[in-house]
C-alpha cells in the first residue's frame, strides 16, 4: 500500500508516521499470531517494510504575509474571487525554508487531476494569466 502524509505542521508529519509504523507493526503481530485454529507457530508469514518514496516539507505562509496580501489587491482588481487552499505543490520547499511562496493558477477549469479521466477547460484563461502578471509586476514594484 502507499500511504501520503501530508500536513502543514513537521511535529504532526512525525507524530502521524509514528503512529503509522506503530499500527503496521501491531498489524503484523496480530496476524502472525498463533491461534488454536491456526495451529502451531509457523514462520512469520505477513510482514511489512517502510520505504520513503517522496518528502513534501511542512510550511504554511503567514496570514499577513505580503505575498497573500498582494495577490488579494490584484483579485480585487479583476474582480476575482479565489481562496487560500493548502496542497502539495512546489510552493512546498521554499515554504518550508520560511520563505513565502503560493502557487497560482493559471486559469481555466479542471477535473480528475491524476487520473485517466483528467481534464482541462481554457475557458477563463485569459483571467488567470493577467492574474500572474499583475502580481509579478506588483511584487516587483512596478506602480508603485
């Protein structure tokens, strides 16, 4: 099986693998126990290994930091409205340096990401790309 745990907090990632291992290993015992329907004590059957295929760091940018802050003015400036939403993305590393960072659509509508069924719509493409322009110009200071 492959587990993906996932948080914005390092002390909770660490707690949840813990308690993960812990349950596998409970798991494991359980199932090679002997039992009177079982009969005697065979060699261990079912055993388990954990392999780390990826690490996504833990961050979360601030609530007053100048990032969301500038994307907020350019939203209101188009007319947009969007929500702050945490997910696995390569805002991750820097976030997790203490650095802010966000990942920004680029507009248009989607469904069934990872999946054979995965779609894209451009409709509203136009929206989202000025939307990372006008924040890249804003953060550089253009206007100011």
């Amino acid at each position: 099986m492959r587990v993906d745990l996932r948080s914005t907090s390092t002390v909770e990632i660490d707690r949840l693998e813990r308690a993960l291992r812990i349950a596998l290993d409970h798991a494991v015992d359980a199932e090679n126990l002997p039992s009177v329907s079982r009969g005697p004590r065979r060699t261990q059957i079912v055993q388990c290994e954990v392999v780390e295929i990826g690490n996504r760091p833990a961050g979360e940018l601030l609530a007053d930091a100048r990032l969301l802050k500038v994307i907020r003015a350019v939203d209101a400036q188009l007319g947009n409205t969007a929500q702050v939403q945490r997910a696995s993305t390569d805002a991750n590393i820097p976030l997790s340096l203490g650095r802010e960072a966000i990942a920004i659509g680029g507009g248009g509508t989607g469904g069934g990401a990872h999946t054979l069924q995965e779609w894209f719509d451009c409709h509203g493409r136009d929206l989202g790309l000025r939307r990372i322009l006008l924040t890249m110009l804003a953060l550089a200071g253009v206007g100011e």
